[in-house]
C-alpha cells in the first residue's frame, strides 16, 4: 500500500471530524508511510514500537552454484556429454573440443536409434 492510500483510509474515521479535538493513535507498516502521514497531518508525531527490523533480503532456497543462466546451461550441458561419453568429470579434464565429439557422437547414435 502506498501512503495516499493509508490517509485515504484514516481520512474515513473520526480524524475528518474537526469537532473531535481527541487524540488520535495510528499504526502503520513503515517508517515511509508514517513519514507521509505525518507530512499531511501537521502537528503529528511519529513514535517507533521498537521492533526488530528484517535481516536484509535474503533469497530463500539453496545457495546458487552459478553466476548466470549462460553459466548454468553451459555445465549442464558440459555434464550430460561427459555422461554420454562414460566420462567421470573428477577423474579427466575433458577440452571443449572432445565434448563437441560427444555430442557429435551422441546425435549420431540418436539419429541410428530412432531408425530402428
């Protein structure tokens, strides 16, 4: 909610009644909006509850193991011809260009598969 729509919705009480010199105690969700308030009622105050603010946002899930998408689908697809190959990625270093054989290898082999 954006704070014209929280003083829409306080200007809907008692507050609009110039005749009620009561005082009036609102809360809102944010620093930001009781800012604005404030800056539409002259004379109010702002008084904190003291709770603890959020820790800083922080992506839920697990930790990413690549920097980007490119990243991403590089290594995957780098692992599925190194399977395909019968390649254990912790026992060879394997260039680009055998994984291009691979995968040369493996639409070959899909290709005779998909005659039979």
């Amino acid at each position: 909610m954006t704070g014209h729509t929280i003083y829409q919705a306080l200007s809907r009480t008692s507050i609009r009644d110039p005749d009620n010199n009561n005082i009036k105690h609102w809360v809102v969700a944010d620093k930001a909006t009781a800012d604005y308030i404030a800056s539409v009622y002259p004379g109010s105050t702002i008084n904190s509850f003291g709770l603890l603010m959020p820790a800083a946002c922080v992506r839920p899930g697990r930790p990413r193991l690549h920097e980007n998408s490119y990243e991403r689908k590089k290594a995957s697809k780098e692992k599925k011809l190194m399977m395909i190959a019968g390649l254990d990625r912790d026992l060879f270093f394997v260039h680009d260009d055998d994984l291009q054989v691979a995968n040369q290898v493996n639409k070959k082999k899909r290709r005779f598969i998909y005659r039979a």
